[in-house]
C-alpha cells in the first residue's frame, strides 16, 4: 500500500526532493507567497497531501475555511490523482489509510493565534496520541504575520519536531522587494524563514519560483510548471507538447 502511495505523489515537494530540496526540515518554516487568487490554498493543500501519501501525519490549519470544506479539498485532489493513475488503484482504501493520519482544524473568525495552535496541539497529543509531522497554515494574514507571532508558530515547529508550512498573500500595492529581501510584509520575518516559494501565474500555468534557500535569498525559477486549478506537477509530456 505503501509503495502504491507513493506512485500518486504529484505535488512539487516530491520534485523539491529530486532536486535537492527536501523542504524546511523538522522545526523549520517554509513560506509560500503568491498573490490572490494564484491558488495558495490547492498548493498547501497539495503539500499536506503529499506528506500524508509519504507516510507522515498532516495537521492541516485553515483560518478562512471550514472543515468540512478542506477535506473536500483532499478528496477532490486525491480523486484527481488516483484518475490520473488509472483503475488499479484503491481509492477507498488508501482514503482511510491517509484519514488516519490527518486532522483538520479551522481558525475562523479571526480567531487564530500561535497561542491557541499550540492549545490544539497539545489537546491533539493528550487526547488522541496524534502528533504531526507536517504543519499546514493557510494562511497568515496581515494580523498574523508580526515577527513575534512566526517566531512563536516557528517554536511550536521545533517543539513537535515538525516541518511548517505557511502561506501569505503579496499585495498589489505594496512595493517591489529591496534587492536582497523578501517582498513586503514578509521581510519583516525573513531571518525566520528557511525556505521561501513564490507562485507566479504565466499563462495557462502558475510558475514556482525559490525565494530563499537556507539562509540565502535569491530568486531563483526551478523552471517548475504546476496546472492552475491543482497546482499539482505538470506532467512532462504535457511540457513537451507545448
């Protein structure tokens, strides 16, 4: 079952593996920006689907959503993998394995706060032995996104020895990043963050681009293209014919 998971891993973390970058890391923070509407919620949803088909326990947050309304997101994802495999596959089954390993909870109201995440956390581990490996936040708004706030979401990370990742929108009207720097407001966190995308919509296609690196900021196109309605992998022959 395993193995078969695996096949149906499409999401641009599996080709950040391939290509020397395997993600924050357990107790690290990876930012995804993008502007509206250029599908920050289908990528973070296809990291936490990812890192469930790899074998890993997902806590999937959302601050704009319901539950009910992310895990249609999942299951409209996985649908779409397993389609693309082909009917070998067991949708049901591997549904309920992943299910197991995945909890969701929603922030709304402006009610999200590191403080309350680490509340849940907790309540998670107590209650039902689960402990994520994986920390999905769509998404940090402005109210969010203080220096004091990441750095406390980033600690939490550390303390679960869990990878984090978090989306947060880029304003039209902000300006355009300083030569060396994330583009505002998230400059604001940069030394907290270890790896940093950004998606850029080109057409028919949304491109992902490496911000910063460990350490060091760049802008770097990982000549990656994803479909704009998933934001899964195009597949290459699909590239190829364009």
């Amino acid at each position: 079952m395993n193995d078969v998971m695996k096949t149906l891993r499409r999401s641009p973390r599996r080709l950040l593996e391939r290509s020397g970058h395997p993600g924050p890391g357990p107790g690290s923070l990876a930012l995804v920006l993008a502007r509206a509407g250029t599908g920050k919620t289908a990528f973070l949803t296809g990291i936490g689907l990812d890192a469930l088909l790899s074998g890993q326990r997902v806590l999937h947050v959302s601050v704009e959503a319901n539950v009910d309304r992310v895990r249609d997101w999942y299951d409209d994802l996985l649908s779409e993998l397993i389609r693309a495999e082909g009917s070998a596959v067991n949708g049901a089954e591997i549904q309920a394995k992943i299910e197991k390993e995945r909890h969701i909870h929603s922030f709304l109201g402006g009610s999200f706060s590191a403080e309350k995440l680490d509340e849940t956390a907790r309540t998670l581990a107590e209650r039902l032995d689960f402990r994520p490996q994986v920390i999905v936040i769509d998404r940090l708004d402005r109210r969010h996104n203080s220096h004091d706030e990441v750095e406390a979401l980033r600690d939490l990370a550390e303390r679960l020895g869990a990878e984090l990742w978090v989306s947060a929108r880029v304003y039209r009207e902000m300006p355009d990043a300083k030569e060396g720097h994330l583009p505002p407001p998230s400059e604001q966190i940069e030394d907290l963050v270890d790896l940093a995308f950004k998606l850029e919509s080109e057409g028919d296609r949304v491109r992902l681009h490496v911000l910063k690196d460990h350490g060091e900021i760049l802008d770097k196109n990982l000549d990656v293209l994803l479909d704009p309605t998933t934001l899964l992998l195009v597949p290459e022959a699909d590239i190829a014919s364009r």
